[in-house]
C-alpha cells in the first residue's frame, strides 16, 4: 500500500504550506515508520520533508533497506553527520523556513536543530495519527487478531497450579509464533490480583481450584499495536458477586462500544460506561478511563475520560474497557478495540 504513504506525505506537505514552512526535519522512528513503513532508527536516517519533494538521508550501507519508498522518497547516501547533511541539502533546495519536533529529537539533537534556527513543530504528526489510514487500520486488525488466536490457543491450558508468570509466557509466545513483532504488555492476575489494573505477573502466585483470572495483552504487528482484556472464573464455585460484576462489566462495555460513532464526545463514551457502573453501585470501584486510541503507540489519543473535551473522529481505533476492582478480592475488566465509522464502530479484536 505505498500509495497511502505518498498519502500521508502529501496530507502533510498540505500542512507545511498551510504553516507557511519550506520542510520539515524528521529525527523520530516512530514518526520515520510512519511516513515510509520502514523501521529506521535515528542513527540510521533523517527525513527531509519539503513541500514538493521529500528526502530519506541515510549511510551507504543502509541504501538496501530502503526499497521500495523511492517513489515517495528520494534516497540520499551521506557519509557525515546524517543531520548536517539534511541542512545542507535543504540549502540546497532553497528550503529556508524548516521546522522539526522537539518531542522526536533528543536534547543533544534538538538543541543542535533550535541553534540552527528551526521552528518546533509539536504535535502535528501526532495530530495526524489520531486518523488510521486504510493499511494502519488492517496492521491494527490483524494485530488484534493474533492476540485473540492466542488467547483462544492459551485459555484452554490454563490450569489449577499455574503461575501467572507461566501464562504470561505462554501468552507471548502465541502471539509471537503467530507473527507478532514484540509483546508491549502482557498482564496475568490470579484472585485477588485481578483487582490491581497493573498487576506485574508473579512466578509465587499459583491458579487455585476456585479463582478469578484477569488478563490483558497485546502484540506489535508491522508497527502497529493490539490491546485486549479477558476476565473469567476458573473453577465450578463461582461466586454470585463475581458473576454479577462480570455482567455489570460486560453491559458498560457493549453499551459504550454501541454508542461509538465519528464526532462522539470522548466523556460521552466513558459517561455510558460509568453510569451503568455507579447506577448497580459499583461507582467507586471504577477506577480508570474507559478507553484509549491505539495505533503505533498503546496509548494515543484521544483519552476516554470524563473531563475530555475531545471528540473521537471517524476511523480512530479506541479500546472500551470498563472495569470494576474489589480489593482483596478480585476484579473484572473486559476490553475491545473498535474501527470508528460514521454511524458505528467495527469490533477489531474478533474475527
């Protein structure tokens, strides 16, 4: 799909112009993958964004691992400082008015770029990044599908005696052999541990006969990222409190996941979740947002919260993840990831 990411250069070159700047200087891996879909680190390659035409400056013995972006970008071998070179060459290109992003550079480099007199551009790559192109979006889904083949090859494993830490490992080792690049995250609870949202797995914690078991996970696929949370109780004793905040829990979810839709309020989504959650008496039980964007990041924006006052746009992927947590005893969260449309949203995580 590298049309999409002559898209995204030129959605951007619309940007530039509109700031009234000749080019920008890109320093950021995240912000490199993004507009060429090749995994470049700092050291590796500097983007030079102009208005018209856009520059990829990296060493010789890197040239290799950029086919396939020629059309988009113009490789330029430098055998100095990747850095100076991109000043130089926006020199030559009569790129005067250059801008770059202080959050993508370190200080050593971003203090080098501001003595040159370039203008900070915060956020407006981010900004961009709320919106998921048509290949982000199916790198997102399939992502989100590893892990859910992962976690149907794993749950039926899951036995009395366990550890968290076995679970969790064997949790990253499906999503790995299924193509995963990395596991960014991948939490186990047992029992009471089900009530701590960040629970760090442990190897002493073992699965008793009769438990909650709360896990959260996710996998990197091509540089995008995938999050989703299972709660269930092992064992045939299941407590009726359980039972009734799993149900508590799976409501708020379905309710906000039906609400999401382009231009929704971010509060009105989390205020769905959370007034179905305060209303069965479980208010202060509810301890987090109800979701977040994902993307190349686990956590973008928008936030789901209360005091957002942003709207969720069309094509953002959010998580809905309400949950209620009674300490010292266990907790429940159930989550999704969601392809926001125009009237609705489409569940990522399942097939």
């Amino acid at each position: 799909m590298q049309n999409l990411y002559a898209q995204r250069v030129k959605d951007f070159q619309r940007l530039l112009k509109a700031a009234e700047l000749d080019g920008y200087v890109c320093l950021s891996a995240l912000e490199m993958r993004y507009f060429t879909g090749v995994d470049l680190a700092a050291e590796e390659a500097v983007l030079l964004l102009g208005t018209r035409k856009a520059y990829c400056l990296t060493k010789q013995m890197m040239l290799a691992k950029l086919t396939g972006i020629e059309k988009v970008f113009t490789p330029v071998s430098i055998s100095g400082d990747l850095l100076a070179g991109s000043l130089d060459l926006a020199v030559q290109k009569k790129m005067l008015r250059l801008a770059f992003n202080p959050s993508g550079a370190d200080f050593v480099r971003g203090e080098y770029l501001s003595r040159a007199g370039l203008a900070r551009m915060d956020g407006v790559v981010e900004e961009m990044r709320r919106v998921k192109y048509a290949d982000e979006a199916a790198l997102i889904q399939k992502a989100c599908r590893i892990a859910a083949a992962a976690f149907r090859e794993v749950q039926p494993q899951i036995k009395t005696g366990m550890s968290e830490e076995e679970v969790r490992i064997l949790m990253a080792a499906a999503m790995i052999s299924r193509g995963a690049e990395s596991v960014p995250f991948n939490i186990v609870c047992f029992g009471e541990n089900c009530a701590d949202c960040h629970h760090t797995p442990s190897e002493k914690r073992k699965l008793k006969a009769n438990d909650a078991i709360l896990m959260d996970f996710g996998c990197f696929y091509k540089g995008y990222c995938s999050d989703m949370t299972r709660s269930w109780w092992h064992g045939s004793k299941e407590p009726a409190e359980y039972s009734k905040i799993w149900h508590i829990v799976n409501l708020a979810k379905e309710a906000a996941a039906r609400q999401l839709r382009a231009g929704l309020p971010a509060a009105a989504a989390d205020k769905t979740a959370r007034d179905i959650i305060e209303d069965a008496g479980y208010g202060p039980y509810y301890i987090h947002s109800t979701g977040h964007a994902i993307g190349q990041e686990v956590h973008e924006a928008p936030t789901l919260r209360a005091n957002s006052t942003e709207e969720i746009e069309e094509n953002a992927v959010v998580t809905i993840e309400p949950g209620i947590y009674l300490p010292g005893q266990f907790g429940v969260r159930l989550e999704d990831s969601y392809l926001v449309g125009k009237t609705q949203a489409k569940n990522l995580t399942q097939n």
